[in-house]
C-alpha cells in the first residue's frame, strides 16, 4: 500500500512526482534511457509450503566481524506492530521472526513458512487454520507460545497506539471494523483463537487468498503479553530471529549481536554469518557512499541501502564495479488518465503524443534506478508477464504529437483541455510538467498545469474531486506483498475511488466482478491469472506507464552475500557475510 517505502524515498518521491505510494529515485541527474530493457523471467510459484530449516548455505559464505551499514533515511520505529516503511521492515527480518516469511531465489521472492506453516483455508473461504512450530525459544530462553503469536495479532487493532503498521486486518477479519485491541477491547476477539499449543486460526469477514502472505509482516511475529510495554515496547523489543539487539539510540544508530537462542535448524530463510551489525543513520548518503566505494579500514566492512547517488555512477567501473550490486524492486510508476473525465479516444491521442524519452530525462531516471515499464504489476511480482505492449503504453519513445492530433480531429476533440497538477517549487517537477504541456500542446490539446508547492501536493492529487484529470494520486504503486493480489484489486475496482487508491478512476461492475473471480481463487491458481487483467486494463488507457523501479547500492570490498529483496527494494540482510 501506499505507506511502504523508505523514508528517503518518500522524499525523493513527493519532489520528483509527487508519488504517495513507491519508491523513487535518490538523485536527479538525468541519463540516456536504453531502448533494450532486456529480458525478465517470469514466475509463477508463489509459495513453497514444503521449505523447511536451516536455510540454504550462500556460496563462500564466513562467520565472523561486524557489518556497518549507512543510510540517510531513518527508520521511523522497530516496533513490530507498527512497522510498515521497507527499511524498518528489512531490518525486521534480523530480529523476528514471522508466521511466513519469504525465500528469495534467482532473485525472485518465493512465500515459506517461519513459525507456522502457510495455513489451509475452510471450504467457504472464511477461516484459516496455521500450524506453529512449538519448542522455539526468545531471546532471553523463555518459549515462543502460539497465544504470543495471537496476542500479537490482538495487538495490531490498537491503531490508536500503532498508527503506521499496514491494517488489513481491520478490513478482512472479522469484527476487524469494531474490534480495538487488547488494551482497550480485551483479550477476547472472535478473529483469532488458538487450540492447543500449536493450531492458529484466523476468522475472516471476507475471503482473503492472500492472507498467508500478510502474515509475513512484522506484526506477525509473537509478542508475550506480560512483556509489552506498549508505546515503550519499540525501545527494545523481544527478539525471535538470529540477532539481538545490544543498544538503540532512535534515528541515530542501532546495534545487533547474535541472539544465542535462534534455532536455525528449524528457520528456512535466514543466517547467522556475522557477529552483529552497525547501523548508522541520518549521514549525508553521497559521503557515505564514497566512503564504501572507497573501503578504506572498516568502511570495506559496510554497505548504504540508499540507492546508488548518480553523481558516484561513473565511478562504477572496472575493478569498483562488484561493488554495485542490481536487481529487482518492488515499484511501477505511471501517469493517471481520468476515465470519468476523459473519453476513451481522447486518452488513446494522450498516449500516442505522451513524451516518454523526454520525461525519462527531465525526471533524472537513468538505467541504474529504473526500466521503462509496460505493464502495471513489475518484473517482481510473481505471475508478471512482458506481454506485448498496448499500442503508445511501450514506455520508450519521443511520441507523435502530429499523428495525436489527426485522433482528435478524427474524434472532434481539437482542443481538449487536459490538466494536473504539479509541484512549482522544485525544478526537477516544473521540467516534467513542461516537456508534458509541450508535447500535447503540440497534439492540439488544451494545456492547464496548476502549480502548487511540496506541502500541497500530495492532498491535491489525492483528492479525486480537484479540477484536473491527469497525473492524479497515486502515481505509482508498490507491493505489499508480491501477488497481483495487492496490485490489481486495489487499484482498478470500483471500490477503489472511495479508498482513494485508484488508478482511472473506473467504476466498471463487469470489471469488479473478473478481479473478485481471480481474487478468490487460492494463490497458486490466481499467479497465472493476474497479468491478462492486467493487459486488460491497460487496453482501457487509464494510465501511462512510466518506468519500474531497481535496486541499485554500492557495498564494500570485503562484504559478500548481498542481493536485493525484491518484495522491498532493500539489501537482504540475511545473507549477507565479511569475506575475511
């Protein structure tokens, strides 16, 4: 959903686009696009319910030191309840361990169990069953107990204390809408019970396929009831995974050392190769980057999660280049056309004139961040397909202003007015919004651009009712777990306009009713199924694709291990070692 993004690319965002819901580029100079975006595999296993513990050794992996790791963005909390930006969440997966978890292999994200397994659904679709791993054991020795895990899950409607963790729940399960948590509401909710020491079962309102994969969230990981401290509790949380954590000072660093009490034998996805970690924040990211490329005494020891500035790209050559490690991330970004307010034959001439190359490079993509994107759901999603692109959505190209304005005419639109918003405050947002008015301008459309400072900007967009109808919020979008199933249904059915996470604004019953079909199916059914809505969809001309977004960081000389985390754009810290 629209919150889960690091803090820096939230940043970037709201200045670069504007954009409520993805991650961003970190740096604004401009590159050539390349017109070969190259071939991307596509999967379709989404869940592997047979991986079991320990986890898959990594090749040339060693035991020992500490790993530095730099960033500007500051974690906003650890509380495992209120976690939901990638960053915190990454870091999560160090100290905490989950219901599910996810296994990443050649690169793509694949659902595992963790501390239950990836749970059976009743026949009408409204009651889930997990099976927990009993035996395992906190920090401090004391018993991981499934009425933790339960508790944990009462935990997160106290919304009133754990503002910013995701809330499906209040949405899916039942009595989630009135339900306020254990503080408030006590310990009794008919949406979670236990039997026994080792059966969770999950009630829901509505049918929720892709429950098992929210359950890999941290706020899915057992927390002892007579341990929460409650708003104190992101001081220190209990730990559950392979770390610890040995000091804490908010928004300035944060130290972890092995938690002796992780049972690797039975945990599938992570390690323990480093004897702690250092994370040090709020250091300017391009000094601290140099400063890895550099790997001079203990910086050959660290990594920045940010992506890789472009002013250090050039760098990034010969001997230095296995210091830039690439993959995928989990971000589409677009450009909203208002099906409402535009007519079909209308966003057809849109397209035809859009001025892809030329908003590729007044936005300051380039090759190391991003890739032209043709479809809505990324390369990271498990069921994405690289179909053949809708006529004028390619993402490449100068556009064909001259051939737009034969489509007007041919529709007796010659002078339609065409509007958004966009931030007036920053030079890299008023290049884009011009090179748009230019070629549609030139396409023989009216052109009005509303400039609005940063502050306004993000209420604007979002606000569907506003006097515009392109470029409305959100701009992008981001998974919140890897399925269509947290692409297609929140953005494009018509409960969607009242969400406020629309894309078109369509209101179609026809439409509703193909998504709630694939929606309902179980997982491994619904993956195949998603990219031809997608392709559907994008027949509709409701958005302009613009580009999905990469990982891209720099490491040191002696760290090994690292590759991304497709499902949030980060470094996967548990593979991760020190080479000597």
């Amino acid at each position: 959903m629209a919150s889960r993004l690091t803090m820096a690319a939230a940043v970037a965002a709201a200045l670069t686009l504007g954009v409520a819901g993805c991650s961003s580029p970190s740096s604004n100079n401009s590159a050539d696009k390349n017109e070969d975006t190259g071939t991307i595999s596509t999967q379709t296993a989404a869940i592997d319910a047979t991986a079991k513990g320990p986890a898959p050794e990594v090749a040339g992996a060693k035991k020992g030191g500490v790993l530095t790791v730099y960033s500007q963005s500051t974690p906003n909390t650890i509380d495992p309840t209120d976690i939901y930006y990638t960053d915190s969440n990454e870091i999560s997966k160090l100290l905490f361990r989950t219901a599910t978890q996810f296994a990443i292999r050649d690169g793509k994200p694949v659902l595992v169990p963790d501390l239950t397994d990836v749970g059976t659904v009743s026949a009408d679709k409204l009651t889930w069953t997990f099976k927990f791993v009993t035996g395992q054991k906190y920090e401090d020795g004391s018993e991981i107990k499934i009425e933790d895990l339960s508790y944990a899950i009462k935990r997160s409607f106290a919304k009133d204390l754990y503002a910013n963790g995701p809330a499906y729940q209040l949405a899916y399960f039942k009595d989630g809408d009135t339900y306020k948590g254990p503080y408030a509401g006590g310990d009794t909710y008919a949406g979670v019970e236990t039997q026994g020491a080792d059966t969770l079962v999950i009630h829901l309102a509505k049918a929720f396929p892709d429950l098992p994969f929210y359950m890999s969230f941290p706020m899915f990981t057992p927390i002892p009831k007579a341990k929460d401290t409650k708003a104190d509790y992101k001081n220190k949380p209990i730990s559950t995974g392979p770390y610890k954590i040995e000091s804490y000072t908010p928004g300035t660093q944060l130290k972890l050392v092995k938690n002796e009490n992780w049972d690797a034998a039975t945990d599938p996805v992570r390690h323990q190769y480093v004897d702690g970690w250092d994370f040090k924040w709020a250091g300017d990211d391009v000094k601290t980057q140099q400063q890895v490329l550099n790997s001079n005494g203990p910086d050959a020891n660290a990594i920045n999660y940010a992506d890789v500035d472009a002013s250090l790209i050039p760098q990034l050559t010969g001997e230095k280049s296995s210091q830039f490690v690439q993959g995928e991330s989990p971000c589409t970004y677009t450009w909203q056309l208002d099906s409402t307010q535009i007519p079909l034959e209308v966003r057809k001439a849109i397209a035809k004139a859009w001025p892809y190359d030329q908003t590729w490079k007044a936005a300051g993509v380039n090759d190391y961040i991003g890739e032209a994107a043709s479809t809505f759901m990324p390369p990271s999603v498990p069921g994405y397909q690289k179909y053949t692109p809708v006529e004028d959505l390619t993402g490449l190209g100068n556009g064909d202003p001259a051939a737009a304005k034969k489509l007007l005419e041919a529709a007796g639109k010659v002078g339609f007015e065409v509007s958004w918003y966009y931030d007036n405050t920053k030079p890299i947002p008023q290049q884009v919004s011009q090179v748009r008015a230019d070629a549609l301008t030139a396409a023989g459309f009216t052109v009005k651009a509303i400039g609005v400072p940063t502050a306004e900007l993000r209420t604007k967009i979002s606000d569907y009712d506003a006097p515009v109808n392109i470029a409305q919020g959100p701009r992008g979008w981001c998974s919140d777990w890897p399925s269509g199933g947290s692409w297609i249904p929140v953005l494009f059915k018509s409960s969607a306009v009242a969400d406020g996470t629309s894309m078109g604004e369509l209101k179609d019953p026809a439409l509703d009713a193909k998504i709630d079909a694939v929606a309902n199916l179980a997982v491994e059914e619904s993956t195949s199924k998603w990219a031809a809505l997608d392709e559907e969809i994008m027949k509709q001309y409701v958005a302009i694709p613009f580009y999905y977004t990469k990982f891209g960081i720099v490491i040191g000389t002696n760290v090994g291990g690292t590759q991304a985390d497709p499902t949030m754009g980060m470094p996967l810290f548990t593979d991760m070692f020190l080479k000597g």
